[in-house]
C-alpha cells in the first residue's frame, strides 16, 4: 500500500518531458468527467513549462508519474495562475493534489515575489486548498483582465453565463492571494502583538506597584500577603 512518503514533489525539468503527453491526456480525461470544458493543452505546451522551470510534478518513488501542476503568467507578471492540477487516477486518495498545490504556490512565489496569485475553479476541494493557503475569495473584477486569460474560458461548458453576466460572475469561485495585502495583514499582526505586549508591561508595573504601596502601608508587619 502506498503513503505520501512514496511520492517526490518537485519542480519540473527537461527530465520529465517524456511525461508531457501523458498529463494532457489525463487533464483532457478529467475535464471530460467532471463535465466541465477546460482549453486542452499540447504535450509541446506542458513541456516547455518544464523546461522553463515552470511546473511541478509528483513521481512515485518507482518513477511513474503522478501528479502535475504548471504557472501561467499574465498581465505583464502581475498575476499568476497555478493551472492544471492534476493528479494520476491510480494515485488519488493520497493528498497528492494538496501537496501539489501548495508546492506549486511556492514556486509562484519565489518566481514571482510581487505578482497576484488567483484561481478559479467550482471544485470545493480546491477551494478548501486555496483558503488553507491564504486565497480568499473575490469578485472578478480583481482578476486579471487579460483577454488572452479569458479565451481560456471559452471550451467551458458555462461560458454563455460569463457572458450573459458581462465576465463579472460565473459558476466558478474567484479567489485571490494578495501580497500587498498580505503585507499589510502581517504589519497589522506584527503591530497588534507589540501593542498586547505593552498593555502587558503597563499591568504588570501597575501590579508591582500597588504590591509595593500594599507593602509600605501594612508596614510589611510579618504576614504574607498575595496579588
């Protein structure tokens, strides 16, 4: 039986191209599946992905691929998107998707320090990844609106409602890690840990002090006495 300590999570490299048309494979079977409709990539695509440095990908320990996840780019690098989480059918049940996801969001972040990172998706299982990682979700409008990320969307089963809806809302969750905000959350923290800490001091003088004043006017006659 297999367990996460079976399975490498690592970027991707020119290594691991032979594995490309086997991941498009499976993203294209698994799109198919859910039902939903998702731009179906090339082995080519992927593989420069890996070759760029810019994929992670999960190997059981006896070499058979299973899992992948790649970083798109848009805007100018302002926002990223970790795209194409998939995991091997024969590999699933063993939080490899997680563990992909949040490898991948690493990569994103040393790559791209200052960039978005977003998502969209309707799966309550990403969506509970995205949260655990610090995502939260958002109206479109914060999105990237690069049109070259939004013909993305147009295999999509429910790409009429985005447009009925003026790409303002869909089916899918938008959600959005910001690291400016995230910037400001963690000043906001730091700030409020320093303030808890003062008010502590203060109680803590104002103990000693009213001790000592307790002290001074029993006339510390041999008795105890305790705050």
């Amino acid at each position: 039986m297999n367990s996460s300590s079976d399975f490498i999570i690592i970027p991707a490299n020119e290594s691991h191209v032979e594995y490309a048309e086997q991941i498009c494979n499976e993203m294209f079977e698994s799109a198919k599946a859910r039902g939903t409709g998702i731009a179906r990539r090339k082995p080519e695509y992927v593989a420069n992905k890996m070759i760029e440095g810019k994929s992670v990908i999960a190997l059981h320990k006896d070499g058979t691929w299973a899992g992948f996840c790649y970083i798109e780019t848009w805007s100018h690098g302002n926002y990223v998107a970790n795209s194409g989480l998939i995991v091997n059918p024969e590999f699933r049940k063993f939080g490899l998707a997680k563990a992909i996801k949040h490898r991948i969001f690493k990569l994103s972040r040393e790559k791209y320090p200052t960039a978005k990172v977003f998502g969209l998706t309707t799966g309550l299982a990403v969506m509970k990844i995205n949260s655990d990682l610090g995502y939260e979700p958002v109206p479109y409008s914060e999105l990237t609106q690069d049109e070259e990320f939004w013909k993305g969307c147009t295999s999509c089963v429910n790409f009429e409602i985005l447009q009925s809806k003026d790409r303002k809302n869909c089916l899918c969750t938008a959600m959005l890690w910001d690291p400016a905000e995230k910037e400001k959350e963690l000043r906001r923290k730091i700030e409020e840990r320093a303030k808890a800490k003062e008010r502590l001091k203060t109680m803590q003088k104002k103990a000693s002090l009213l001790k000592r004043l307790v002290w001074k006017l029993r006339g510390n006659k041999g008795f105890s006495f305790f705050i």
